[in-house]
C-alpha cells in the first residue's frame, strides 16, 4: 500500500520508517553555486538503514547536487550531513558512489578498476585482489577480470562500477542514474541484480533516476524534489509486496500503476507550470 | 543472468588485421620511394638525386663512418636539450595544469613561446651562449620546450572530472588523484606533446647546425651541398628524418607499454 508524506519532518520519517534506524540525514541542505544559482534550499531529509531511497524530481531540480553533497564530493553552502550521527565533511569509507558515466579507468582492467577503491584505503594487492574477484563474480562478470572497459558492453561497465562501490565495504551506496547508459532490457535485469545484491548485502542506498517506473519498482521510499531551487515536495512509500510475484506481475499491480501515476501527475503539474513561465 | 551478460558483449567493429596494415604501409612507403626514383631519374633538377643513388650514398657514409661521427656530434645538444625540454616541460605544464597560480605565471610566457619564430631568435642565441654546446643546447629547448609543457598543461586540464571525483569519492588523497588518475588520463595529450616536440627539438638541432656552426649532421648536408655532392647530401637529410621518424615511434610504443596498455589491446584486435 502506497503512503504519501507531505513536507515530511525528519521525526514523520522516523514514525513511517520505525523499524529502521537513520544512517544518513541531511539538515537545512542549502546549496548556491558561484554565479547564484541556488540548486537547493533548506534541505531535511532522513534516510532508513537498509533501504533504498529514490531522489526524483524534474531536471535540474539538484537531485545530483544533493547525492553528491551526502557522497562529500561537494560543499554545501549551508547545513550539515551525518551519516551514522557524526557530521561529514568530505567523503568517507561508510559510503561508495556508483557514477552515472560508470567512471572506469580506462586503461585499467576489470580486476584492477573493481580493485581501485580498496588500493586508495590501502589495503594490500593480495586482499584486494581476492575481494575484487569475489564482487566481480557476484555481479555476474566471472572471466573479464582481465578485459578493459572499451571491451565491455553498457551494462558490463556498469556491474563493475556497482562491484567497485560494494567491494569498500561501505554503508551507504550512492547511485547517480546507474542505469540511464543502458538500454530497457539490460535496465530491467540490473534492477532484478540489484534488489538481489542489496538484499545478500543489506546496503543503505541512496538512488538517482529520471524513471518513475525504475523509482516505484525499486524502491522503500521516493523523495519528490520540486523544480529549481529544489525543495521536498513529499515522501512516498509505495510499499511494492514482491513476495511470489514475477517483475512483470508486480509492474500490472494497481497498486504499483496507481503510485506512478500519482507521481507523474506531480511531475506534470511541474512541467506545465515551467512551459507557463 | 551472467549468460545474458556473456550475450551481451560489446564486438567492436572489424578492423584491419596487422597482415593488411603492414601491406598498406609498405604499399605506401614503395609509392614514396618509387616517386623519388622516378623524379631523379627524368630528372626534375640535377641537384635531385634518384632513390637509390642516395641509399648508395648513405650505405657508403655508414661503412666510412663519417655518419657515426655526424650523429655523435649532432646526438650531443639534441639528447641534453630534449631531456631538459621533457623533464622540465612536462612538470612545469603539469603544475599548470595543477595549480592556478603556476598557470597564470606560465601560461603567457610559454604561449608567446610557442607562437614566435623562434628560429629568428638564433642570431640572438649565439650572440649570447657563443657557437658551443651551449648555444645549440638553447635552440633544441626553444624550439621544443613551449610544445610541451602547452600540451602537458591542456592535458591535465582536461583529465576527467567523472574519474577525479571517482578516486576522491574513495577516499584518494591529491597524491594519489594526480599518480593512479590525472598523469595516466592526460598522458595521451602528454605523449602527443612530447612527440612533437622531439620532432621540433631536431628541427632545432638542424637549425643550429647550419646557422650556429657546422657540425655533425648539419655539418654533413652543408659540406655535401656545397661540394655539389647531393647523393651525400640527401643521404644526410634522409637519416635525420629516418631517425627523428623511429624515435617519435619508439615514445608511442614507450606511452603504449607504461601508460596505455588497453591501446595495445585495442591495435590488436
């Protein structure tokens, strides 16, 4: 069942959330880049332990800007990030980005790019070698180890940038637009992968996509942006009982058509009122 | 779900196999040849030696080794004047590249650097630093160091911002963000930059052979011109271009093993 928190407060999310404990909260996340443009104002947010929270919005609305924030890659003007209750100032080890552009280097091969955060932590060849092999089977890329990207399809980059953010080990996985390089069939099987590995894992995730759908699909709560300086318009929960169905089932449920459709009315109320302008 | 994956692997398009590169290359470098024999055997000016009058010449210049000698002479400013012009060139435009304040003292100086000619300049260099070593030194740096570190500073300008922000979302210190991210990223524009600029540090070296004093190759293709002998002459002139030719192959293949080794891959496949 679907559940709509409008201008949610961090305690509402608490109360729709209580079984999970708060990893990462964002508090009055302003953000003003040089030249004025002020991408966010007055940012609250909550994020629960364990689940998988989607930022979506129109374009431009700072979805990005605020991934980016909690990732420590970029300043906010004003406000403060904790994750685990300690303020953050920078990136950390209890969170990993997943780039929309996959981010590879490269000329590194699979085995050394999957390899690459745990050789900045320092951790030893052999280690991190053995790690490295482990998440890239766990992502289905057993025998590229040794290929580079070029050699690699969308998708394949992908999977080893997603095995690259889990081998860190970290909390919190940050997703921008993971799957927006990918054509529809490979986007429905990654997101199949991808609920199946955070559950094996039990990551916190915090997700940026433009789909709707992918947002209701694989979510535990969607974040509704508003357009420019972005803003929380409202929490949605939609509450997707997966137990037994197929994808395919769960994509026809009414429940899960009902919960896009409220969204996209948002979304197009935003739309028509930017043609307004 | 990994055989969907295994499915879905990338096939580049077909390129040529090394069989038909090799066999266009050597096509070309016959038409070339061929070309030359044939302008000087009409031929298009007594000074226009034919390909193989010239071969002759030049096999004659290595048994004597009047070559050896020529390249001794000629090796000395170029190998100390490209070194300096490579090793300083690629760390002041890296740290161009790096920092602001580096760049805003660098930039102008270099840029006009790279737009005078400096070959006007020789008179000037050898007023100064004499007809040594030193002089010759000067005109190789001048000519090849503003190529350089202009190339190695627009490289490191333009590293990857996706992959910088990649190496720092894990923690990468600036040490690390400038070794494992932006030095291999931006090594392409580097070695493209080093590349011509050895090519522009023999330009050099010739230049000051004939201008400063005559020694070693330039001493030859001077002597050889004006005792009439152009077979030796071009002899000369066409081991300078065949050497400044597998030097500028040999740093390809150097960035291709040390920085690049998926464009090995790639030249492969």
């Amino acid at each position: 069942m679907t559940t709509v928190i409008a201008s949610p407060t961090q305690e509402e999310h608490s109360r729709v959330n209580d079984t999970a404990q708060e990893i990462v909260e964002v508090s009055g996340i302003t953000k003003v880049y040089p030249g004025g443009t002020v991408a966010l104002r007055g940012v609250d947010l909550a994020f629960p332990k364990g689940k998988m929270t989607t930022l979506l919005g129109p374009s431009g609305c700072g979805k990005t800007t605020l991934l980016k924030i909690i990732a420590g890659l970029l300043d906010a003007t004003e406000g403060v990030v904790r994750v685990n209750g300690k303020e953050v100032s920078g990136p950390g080890p209890e969170r990993a980005f997943v780039f929309q552009d996959f981010a590879l280097l490269p000329w590194a091969t699979v085995l050394t790019n999957v390899g690459f955060g745990l050789e900045m932590q320092g951790v030893d060849k052999a280690t991190r070698e053995a790690k490295s092999r482990s998440y890239i089977t766990k992502v289905g890329l057993a025998g590229f180890e040794d290929n580079y990207p070029h050699e690699l399809s969308g998708g394949m980059r992908q999977r080893v940038g997603l095995a690259r953010a889990l081998a860190v080990s970290a909390d919190v996985l940050l997703m921008d637009e993971p799957f927006s390089a990918v054509d529809e069939q490979t986007r429905r099987l990654f997101q199949e992968e991808l609920l199946r590995l955070l559950a094996m894992e039990n990551k916190t995730v915090i997700f940026v996509t433009h789909s709707i759908e992918e947002a209701v699909y694989v979510s535990d709560q969607i974040v509704l942006l508003s357009p420019r300086p972005g803003r929380i318009n409202r929490v949605v929960i939609p509450g997707i009982e997966r137990d037994g169905k197929t994808p395919d089932e769960i994509r026809r449920e009414p429940g899960f058509l009902d919960t896009v459709e409220d969204i996209w009315d948002t979304l197009k109320k935003y739309l028509d009122e930017e043609r307004m302008v | 779900m990994s055989r969907t994956l295994v499915d879905s692997v990338y096939i580049p398009p077909e390129t040529s196999s090394f069989d038909t590169m090799i066999i266009w290359r050597t096509i070309s470098v016959l038409f070339v040849f061929g070309s030359w024999e044939i302008a000087g055997r009409i031929p298009i000016s007594i000074a226009f030696p034919t390909f193989f009058e010239t071969m002759t010449a030049l096999f004659e210049m290595i048994m004597d080794g009047r070559l050896a000698h020529a390249y001794f002479e000629t090796l000395k400013p170029l190998l100390v004047g490209v070194g300096i012009s490579a090793g300083f060139g690629v760390l002041i435009g890296t740290s161009m590249g790096l920092y602001r304040s580096v760049q805003w003292l660098g930039e102008p100086i270099f840029i006009v650097m790279q737009a005078a000619p400096m070959a006007a300049l020789i008179p000037l260099v050898t007023f100064v630093y004499g007809i040594g070593l030193a002089a010759k030194v000067c005109a190789v740096v001048i000519l090849a160091a503003p190529i350089i570190v202009l190339n190695s500073y627009k490289a490191v300008t333009n590293a990857n911002v996706s992959l910088i922000q990649m190496c720092a979302s894990f923690q990468g210190s600036r040490v690390q963000q400038i070794i494992r991210v932006i030095i291999p990223d931006a090594s392409p524009m580097i070695f493209a930059g080093l590349r011509l600029g050895v090519a522009a540090g023999f330009i050099g070296v010739i230049l000051a052979e004939l201008l400063i004093t005559p020694t070693g190759i330039g001493d030859l293709i001077t002597y050889h011109r004006s005792v009439a002998e152009y077979a030796d002459m071009y002899a000369a002139i066409f081991s300078i271009i065949l050497f400044a030719a597998v030097t500028i192959g040999l740093l390809e293949k150097a960035e291709i093993a040390y920085f690049r080794p998926e464009r090995k891959k790639k030249k492969g496949s």
